[in-house]
C-alpha cells in the first residue's frame, strides 16, 4: 500500500492543500466521488486518460488510510 500511498501529493498551493493524485489538478476526492456516483475505473480513465489505474487504487489506499485513522504523510 506504501507504493500506492506514494502517488498521493499535497501542495499548499495547488488545490487548496487538498491530496491530490500524483501532483496533477485532479484531487483525490474527484477520484471516489466519480467512483461513488457509479462510474467504473474505465470510464474514469478513458474520461481522464492522464490517469492510470494505480492512481484509483491510491485514491482507495488514502481513503482507507483516512478512515482507519492512520496518520498519511504525502510526498
């Protein structure tokens, strides 16, 4: 998961601070809300074909790190 967890980047001036997915202006929020109104990892990535399939995992990795309270320091 360390390796996914890697993909994840905070810059205090892009996005507000707000994790972001490898330092590109696609937050990791946008990741899970696209996968939480039903959208699939294909038609995310064919919709933003910069992304690759690691990075939705990442998004995942994060959010389950967040849930579970575990502190995630991103590069």
């Amino acid at each position: 998961m360390y390796e996914l967890l890697k993909r994840i980047t905070i810059e205090e001036g892009k996005m507000h601070g707000k994790p972001c997915i490898r330092g590109m202006r696609i937050r990791v929020q946008d990741v899970l809300e696209m996968l939480a109104g039903g959208a699939t990892n294909a038609e995310i990535l064919d919709d933003f074909p910069w992304l690759e399939a690691d990075d939705i995992r990442a998004a995942l990795a994060y959010a389950a790190a967040s849930m579970a309270g575990t502190s995630v320091i991103a590069a």
